[in-house]
C-alpha cells in the first residue's frame, strides 16, 4: 500500500533545535487555541510540519478506520480505502481530492485504481511542497489554493473525495457551493467527517471543546449537526445517496491506539508535549460526536 512505501518522517533534530521548536510551537499553539476567528488551517499544518503525527512510514493526519487495521498508517489507509468505496470510484473516474494534506490518500486512490491524473487541492503551501516531492512519481497533481474558490472549471469531475477536511474550510457552505460548480451532473461528493450530536454538556466541556476547535481551527459555522449540513446540500441540488456511521470503529480504536502509540519513545521524542497531553487524555469533543462517511450527488 502506499502508506507503507515510502520513508519514515522527518527525523528529530538535536535536542538544543528541538527545544527552540517546541517553544515555538508552543506559542503557535496557545495563538491557535484563543484566536477569535477560526478557518486557518494553513496555520494549524505549517505549525505541525511533518513531525507531529503517530504516524509508522505514512504522513497521514485523520483519525483512521480500525476495523481490521492494527497500525496508524493501517487504519489511516483503510479510511480511504472505505471513502473511495462508499463513493463507488472506479477506473477512468476524474477526481479531486480536496485539503490533500501531504497527498497520502492520493497517492493510495493512484494505486487503487486507474485514473486519470487526480487532482490535489490544499491551501497549505508547506504541505504541497512535501507532497509533490514525495509522489512526483505518481499521476497527481498537487495544486495550491482554496476550497472556498476553487481554481478548476464546471464539471470537471466525476468525483470530489473530502477525507476529514471540510470541518476545517472556512465556510463549509461555499465550499459544497464550489463542489456543485465543479463536479459534473451525476457526479459525486463523498465526505468523511465529524459531526457534533446534540447532547447538553457542561459550560466546563463547552470551553474545553471552544479551545480544542481553535487548536485545529475549526469554525463555529462548521461545528453543526449532521441534519443541517444534509439540510444544506439538499438545498444546494444535492441528493442523497447513502450515509454511513463509523463511529464505533474511529473514536475509540484511535483513542485507544493514541494512548499506546504516545508510550514510544521516538514518537514521544518528535511529538509537541501538548499534542501527547491531548492524544493521551479523554477526547471529550469527539465523544459527543458522530464520524459518517456522507455520499451525495449532482443531480
């Protein structure tokens, strides 16, 4: 598999230069977490680079399908896997891949079937910069810009992947507004994502959860029941084709794995300290959520 090809991350620099960057990654963390407006995950991924994941030999950052996989770049390469087929791709397709990241689920979609050249949208320079090095001998195009305005003609594609990167956008309205304009009639948009349940919790989580959005930069417009978000692409001329809750195997194989995974010392050696405090503890925002693998279509 793709995930497995390919060397391991960045190794840790010197424990004088690791110091000074986790300083600095503590400052950009604490920036995140209180600034007033969400929807720069630019910021969030320049901060990380390619060192904080949990990552074996992949670059993948998602929380990852465990039903059979035991590693995380297994259970990373299984949610792909499980998007692509719920989105029913299949040879000869045109497809977008929109907030690629480092192009890992790409580069497994190039050899899972054959396609065309698949397009990589991200708006996070450092990360396509990774990405084109490491899959330039792959049939992708890694593309830098906005899913907010997307650079790409109407009805250019069969089919739009999102691996859990639309709670991240800005807007995630215009940017089921684009993927209308750019998916061709009958196409497809396949979403796989979190989205918070309705449930009554303290005003303590509330801050707690308030913080954690900032930290990853999601906006207060994102951060919606699943009902609107369906009640959005209904009213946009999408239609429904099938809905599918993974939650049993996301959030609490990936907990459990996080929590072993952080006892390794090269990975508590690279990790930023706050991201081992959060990987270790409750994830108390993604409990009262709902991880769904969304299909619609263009009518």
């Amino acid at each position: 598999m793709a995930a497995n090809s390919n060397p391991s991350p960045t190794p840790t620099p010197p424990s004088s230069g690791r110091s000074w960057r986790q300083f600095k990654e503590t400052i950009s963390l604490l920036i995140l977490a209180f600034r007033p407006r969400r929807g720069r995950a630019d910021l969030v991924y320049n901060m990380l680079g390619t060192h904080n994941n949990l990552a074996e030999k992949s670059l993948f950052l998602n929380l990852g399908y465990w039903e059979h996989a035991k590693t995380y770049d297994e259970a990373c390469t299984a949610l792909a896997e499980e998007l692509a087929k719920d989105a029913r791709i299949k040879d000869g397709d045109v497809i977008l891949d929109a907030g690629c990241g480092f192009g890992e689920a790409s580069a497994f979609w190039s050899h899972k079937y054959k396609l065309p050249k698949i397009r990589a949208l991200n708006i996070t320079k450092s990360q396509l910069d990774v990405a084109r090095e490491r899959w330039k001998a792959l049939n992708v195009e890694f593309v830098e810009g906005s899913a907010m305005e997307m650079p790409f003609g109407a009805n250019e594609f069969d089919a739009l992947l999102a691996l859990e990167s639309s709670f991240h956008f800005p807007d995630r309205l215009q940017f089921f507004r684009e993927a209308m304009r750019v998916i061709k009639p009958g196409g497809t948009l396949a979403i796989a994502d979190f989205f918070p349940l309705k449930q009554k919790v303290a005003l303590s989580q509330r801050v707690k959860e308030w913080i954690g959005r900032g930290l990853w930069q999601i906006p207060n417009a994102n951060w919606v029941g699943l009902d609107k978000v369906q009640g959005q692409l209904q009213e946009l001329g999408f239609e429904a084709v099938s809905l599918r809750d993974i939650s049993p195997h996301v959030f609490r194989p990936f907990k459990t794995f996080a929590q072993k995974r952080i006892q390794d010392p090269v990975i508590a050696e690279r990790v930023h300290p706050m991201l081992l405090k959060a990987w270790g503890g409750p994830h108390s925002g993604l409990e009262r959520s709902q991880y769904v693998i969304l299909i619609v279509k263009k009518k």
